[in-house]
C-alpha cells in the first residue's frame, strides 16, 4: 500500500508539473499567467522544493494534496525542509478571492472577511486579503523557509518569466524590492482568482436541480434548514453564485488535535482582534469543492467528511478547545443517520469540473 500510495504522489506532481509548463487555457490575461508562474515556481522556497502548489493543490480542490491523500495520520502541511510542520491545516485557495477587508459588522457585531483560519492577512496593508495572504507563506520559516523578500525577488529577476513581470508591471518593477513584493502578491491573487481556480462548474452549477438524485435533492433541503445561516446558498460578495460561506467566525466547539503539539489553546480570531469574545473563533470556509480537502476544520481533526458531519451534528462527546464564545448554531442538530448521508450526498454536487 505504501508503494502504490507513493507512485499515486509522483503520478499526481508529474501530471501537475506538465500542466503548470504547458500553461491552462482557463489563464487568459498576462497578470494571471504570471501569478500561475509564480504560484507554481518551487524557486520560491529557500532550497528550492516547494511552491504554493504543493499545500494548495488542485488534485484536492488546493487544499493540501499530502493531507489529502493520508488524512488520519496528516493535519497540517509540512515545510519545504521537510521536517517543519504549521500549526493548522491549510485551507483551499478556491474561492478565496471574495473574502473582503477584514471588518466588523456593526449589524451583525460578527467580524467578516480577511484571509487565513484566523483572519490575519486582513487586507489593511494592501486593500487585498487574498494578496497578503500569498505574501506569507514565503516568508514563513516552517514553510517555504525564504530569507528575505530581496531573495524572493531575485527568484524573480533570474526567472525564465522575467520578461513576462516586466510586461505586466513595467520596467524597474524589480528596483523597489517592498512594492516588489506587494506586486508579487497581487499576482498570485490574480491567479487564484482565475477560472483555473475559481471555477463554478460543480454540479450544482451546471446541471438543472430536476437531475439531483432523490438523495441530493434531499440533502439540498435539509442543507437549508440546518446550514445554510453559515454556509450561505445566497449569491454575495460580487461572486457570480453561492459561495457557501458567510466569510464570518465562529467557534463550533472543534476539540483540540492531539497529533498538533501545542501547549496554549488556538485562540484564532481572538489573537489577531485583540478581544476575548472573539476567542476560539475560526474562518467559515466555503463548502465548494469540501468533497476533497481533508481532512476537516482548522486543526485537521476530523479525517473524512462523514466525521465533520457528524460532529456538527452531535457535539456532545466532544470537549472543545476553547470552551468561551461557543456558537449554537451546531452539535445539537437532531439530524439522523440518513439524513446526514443526503446532506453529503448534496455536499459532493459541490466538486468541481463535474
């Protein structure tokens, strides 16, 4: 099994290594073919093994292809050392390009937007979370491990695309390596905004609901009543059709994983706002594509998506991490067995390229 499990990994990146070369037809303009470069370029880890590919992968609806394929035994991603480990499972780049600035809701009282499980990559700096967030992992020691943004930028400066930064930002967009830097961001924000990307071509979007099975016809329904206050089927956010998301917080009372050593509770949303009330509190993702990035939550503890179900469903045996500010929206559902089957058969009409 370990042998076919690793020929199925090298399959996987030799397969996505021709596609990245040989470009996408859904990658139209010259800011998202530089983006797709940078995205794709493992120059840009510090010795040169990894790209943003290899956490956000489009085998697993890019989330981590890793993770994806093990898991039980894998929660969070792996730096480009190869021992490193981050703290939290990597979410899926799709559809995160319509997160707004990081902002409270005075409506609501409920913080909205920003990029990343805990809102850090608020958007303040550069007017675009989803820019800021592809700043980061670089930069991040237990990640791609860079030096500094001048080496990130000379990865640049000697690339085979040079010429192709150079068209869409303009000669001497190299000198400054700080605004550099943010156009590097706005680039990958660019791609991960494409269609290679952001597609909307799951079932769900491109079939009639009369050719829904009668158990995703089903599930649909008791989606709506049961989830669908946080995982909005309501076009918003200038996206083109539900993204299944509020792009608020809230803590669901996920317990801690113990295969993620840690000696302080995730306060996650807390942190970064500076307000109690907020802690423990996490990013809602959206569902697209949620058929194929396990495993589940911020903390990867849920291995399948029958487990996630399960858990909102019936919280009770459960202790959470951060027992404040507990939504009530979940664990206390009702939901039985079979019904929990149609909501995730209607949860797999929400993959991609159907």
């Amino acid at each position: 099994m370990k042998k076919l499990t690793g020929i199925l990994v090298s399959s996987l990146f030799l397969i996505s290594a021709a596609w990245a070369a040989g470009g996408s037809p859904t990658v139209s303009s010259d800011i998202e073919k530089l983006g797709m470069r940078l995205y794709n370029d493992k120059n840009m880890s510090f010795n040169g093994t990894q790209s943003c590919r290899n956490c956000h992968h489009h085998f697993s609806g890019f989330a981590d292809i890793t993770n994806h394929l093990d898991p039980y035994t894998n929660f969070v991603s792996t730096g480009a050392d190869g021992v490193s480990k981050g703290g939290r499972n990597a979410p899926s780049s799709a559809y995160a390009g319509f997160s707004p600035i990081l902002a409270l809701d005075e409506a609501s009282g409920e913080w909205v937007g920003g990029m990343f499980w805990d809102g850090r990559a608020a958007g303040w700096d550069l007017g675009d979370p989803l820019a800021e967030q592809a700043q980061g992992p670089p930069l991040n020691p237990v990640e791609m491990n860079m030096p500094s943004k001048a080496s990130v930028i000379n990865v640049i400066r000697t690339s085979d695309y040079v010429n192709l930064w150079i068209r869409v930002f303009g000669k001497g967009s190299l000198d400054d390596v700080d605004a550099a830097y943010d156009k590097f961001g706005e680039a990958i924000a660019a791609y991960e905004r494409s269609t290679d990307i952001t597609k909307f071509t799951s079932k769900f979007d491109t079939v009639l609901e009369t050719d829904f099975t009668a158990a995703e016809q089903a599930g649909k329904t008791l989606f709506q009543t049961n989830c669908s206050s946080c995982h909005s089927m309501e076009a918003a956010f200038d996206a083109p059709a539900p993204l299944f998301t509020n792009y608020q917080y809230a803590n669901i009372g996920v317990p801690a994983n113990p295969g993620i050593p840690s000696d302080e509770p995730d306060l996650g949303l807390g942190d970064i706002v500076e307000d109690s009330a907020q802690n423990g509190k996490f990013k809602i993702p959206t569902l697209r594509n949620i058929a194929l990035t396990a495993p589940y939550s911020h903390n990867g503890v849920f291995p399948t998506l029958t487990a996630m179900l399960q858990f909102i469903n019936d919280s009770s045996k459960f202790t959470p991490e951060v027992e404040e500010n507990l939504s009530t929206k979940v664990g206390n559902l009702g939901l039985t067995p079979n019904q929990l089957k149609e909501i995730e058969a209607f949860l797999m009409t929400l993959t991609d390229d159907y």
